[in-house]
C-alpha cells in the first residue's frame, strides 16, 4: 500500500468563474477527500473552501498546484502530524 498523508488545503476564490474549474478538480481527485467545506463571504466578494484530503505526497502537490493555477485562486497547504 502507498503511504499516504493527511492534509489540508486551503483554497480563497476570488472570482465566481473559477469555481466550475475547481469543482473538476475536486471531481478528479474525490477518491482521496475526506470532506469539504465552503464558505462564501459575500462581504469580500469571495469564497473559502477547506478539503482534507488523505492522499500520497504527489497527489496532495497536484492537487495544489492545479488550484493555484487557476487565476482569481490561492492555495495553500498544512499536513497533519499523524503517526505513521
């Protein structure tokens, strides 16, 4: 079995049109979230979405990366220190 880590990423979308690529992203990696949640913040006209994901290192980094290539996106990522 693959080693896998725990990790968070936190995903700020500045512009709507984004989130239709976002949603495919999530879409292709769903096998390795946890869960998600979304909270859009009308005052600042954008969103933040968290995904915990469960994953190899290379599928984390993929992952963050495809979202911070999306314009309007930022992206960043914590992992849990868990025991192996």
């Amino acid at each position: 079995m693959e080693k896998t880590r725990v990790a968070l990423i936190g995903v700020i979308v500045g512009d709507a049109a984004a989130v239709e690529r976002i949603n495919d992203i999530f879409h292709e990696y769903r096998r390795y979230i946890i869960g998600r949640l979304g909270i859009p913040y009308k005052e600042r006209d954008i969103s933040i979405i968290s995904i915990t994901v469960d994953a190899p290192q290379a599928v984390i980094s993929a992952i963050s990366g495809k979202l911070g290539m999306i314009d309007h996106v930022s992206s960043k990522t914590i992992y849990a220190k868990v025991p192996e």
